[in-house]
C-alpha cells in the first residue's frame, strides 16, 4: 500500500463542508482527497445527492470543486517540494448512531468580522446545507439556532413567531405566544471586589483591560426584558440564571468562569443588575462572554461579548 491509498484530506476546510458532509462524500462517492473531489463533476454530484433525496445548489457544488482543485495543487506543491514532510492523514471515526437515528437537516455556522471606519463588527452567518439558502445576524444570540429549527421544519419550541404550515394556517387554535427579549446590556469588573467603581465596563464593543493575575475580581452583570411578552412572563415570576465563560485567546480553551444560582424575577422589575461571585483568572489574555437564561417558554437567552482581560 503506497502513501497515496492511506492519504486522507481534510475536506471541512473547503467552505460549505461540516463533518457531516464530508462522511457523506467519503462514503457514497469515495471522496479521500481533494484530487478526488476535484476530479467530480457536478452533475456526478447532483446525481448522488438526487439518489439520497438531498438538493445542494449548483453554485455551491462548483465552490466545492473549485477549492478542492486549489487545495490539491498546493499540497502536490508542497509534497514536490519536500516528500519527508507529507505525513498521511488518518480520517477521523464517524461515530454509529444509536436507535436508527438519521440526519434530515444540516447546517454549517461561521463567525464572522469585519473592519468597518476602524471598529470591529461581528455576525453569524448560518447556511442550509441541503439547500440554497442561508442568513446573518448582527448580535450573538439564539436566534441563529431558532432559524436553523425552523429551516428543519421545526415548531420552535420558544414560542418565537414563524411561518406556519399549512395545517396551522387552516385553523386558529394554534396561536404562538409572545416573545420576550433578554438583552444583556453591560458587564461589568471590580478589582479588588469591594471597589465601587467599575475597572472594566464593557457593552459588547471592543475594549480591552489588564487585572491583576491570580487576584480576585468581582463581575457584575446588567440585562433587561423587553418585548410584548416581557410584562406576562415577571408577573409569572419565572427563575433566570447567568454564566460568564472565558476563553484564552491564544490556546483557544474556554471555560465556564463563574455562574449565578438560580434566581426569581421580581413582579413590575424589568432591568437586573447581578454581582457574580469573586474569580480569579491565570496570565494570559482572556475573552469573556455573558449568558443570561430566563426559564420561561417564551424567552430566548441572550449572549454578549465582554470585555477582553489580559490578566498579568
């Protein structure tokens, strides 16, 4: 066996294709490298798809073949440049999924920024694999996933309004139920814990502060409800919870900082302002998220991105 019958491509970096996809590709047309990606027409692919009752459009069928054909040429470059270090890549295990269980949607989610007038804006961006549509939004929320539920065929269960299907549209019993908004607003650090006013204060921009290493800190942070719903869900005086996640930027770990118990609304208040317990971060230069969860059935959680920390 030569080195070429144990080589295995990693075909999700070519834009559009998940774990998912890539099983499929390897599996129904025998897809190891990017030379054999690259060697499909579409019309092979658009048959196998057909076959499998699946429907991918043109243009992104041709977007995998194209990439595929540039991934190929720079990997035959760099092995003709120099062989010792091509090392073959063993494909990852597809696991067996349990009870019969099969995929009938899939969806490929990317983080995206841009430099706009010399600020950072970010978005997700979330496509249909099966078909050709896709859509972005501004703000890091659930939204994105209530979309992608809704794309499945899906009734969110958030209560969140939607299309409805044809059966719903023929009658008036089923009436979704107004939404609820929690919007993070701010977050906010105290070092030493016990200072009043605030060393960071951040309300999802860029902004960037040093603390101190391995000393304690407390967090603080603000949300409020909004919407049609907001005023029926505090009189139900539902339980809301918050975590506050870090990730060190150069390795890439994340963790869950630190989290609130559990805690009733209030009737009539609709702003919060929470102080997390004290934590403490190790050197290094740390991402901080916000989540807040209300436990109501028509409330989505929110998320906003803190501030980043270099802990020195």
């Amino acid at each position: 066996m030569n080195k070429n019958d144990r080589e295995y491509d990693d075909l999700t970096v070519i834009k559009y294709v998940g774990p998912k996809l890539q099983s499929w590709l390897r599996e129904n047309l025998q897809v190891r490298t990017y030379r054999d990606l690259a060697a499909l027409t579409v019309e092979q692919i658009q048959t196998q798809l057909s076959a499998d009752k699946k429907t991918v459009a043109k243009l992104r069928i041709e977007t995998w073949i194209a990439q595929a054909g540039e991934l190929a040429l720079k990997a035959e470059e760099k092995e003709a440049a120099n062989p010792a270090l091509v090392e073959p890549i063993v494909p990852p295990s597809v696991p067996k999924k349990a009870g019969n269980w099969k995929e009938y949607a899939s969806f490929m989610v990317y983080f995206e920024a841009r430099e706009v007038n010399g600020e950072r804006e970010k978005r997700i961006a979330v496509s249909h694999l099966e078909v050709d549509k896709s859509d972005a939004w501004s703000e890091l929320t659930s939204e994105p996933y209530l979309w992608m539920i809704d794309q499945a065929g899906e009734r969110p269960f958030s209560g969140v309004p939607h299309m409805p299907s044809l059966e719903q549209a023929e009658s008036d019993e089923a009436v979704p139920a107004e939404k609820a908004e929690v919007k993070v607003t701010q977050v906010r650090l105290f070092q030493p814990p016990e200072a009043k006013k605030p060393l960071v204060t951040s309300n999802g921009k860029p902004v960037q502060q040093e603390l101190s290493a391995g000393k304690p800190f407390a967090l603080e942070v603000l949300f409020s409800l909004a919407g049609k719903g907001a005023e029926s869900i505090v009189k139900q005086e539902p339980t809301y919870s918050i975590q506050v996640l870090s990730k060190e930027v150069d390795t890439k770990e994340g963790v869950d900082l630190v989290g609130s118990k559990p805690e009733a609304l209030v009737k009539g208040v609709f702003e919060y302002n929470v102080k997390m317990p004290q934590v403490t971060l190790d050197p290094g230069l740390h991402q901080l998220w916000a989540m807040v969860a209300v436990q109501a059935d028509n409330t989505v959680p929110n998320f906003m991105e803190g501030p980043s920390i270099r802990a020195v």
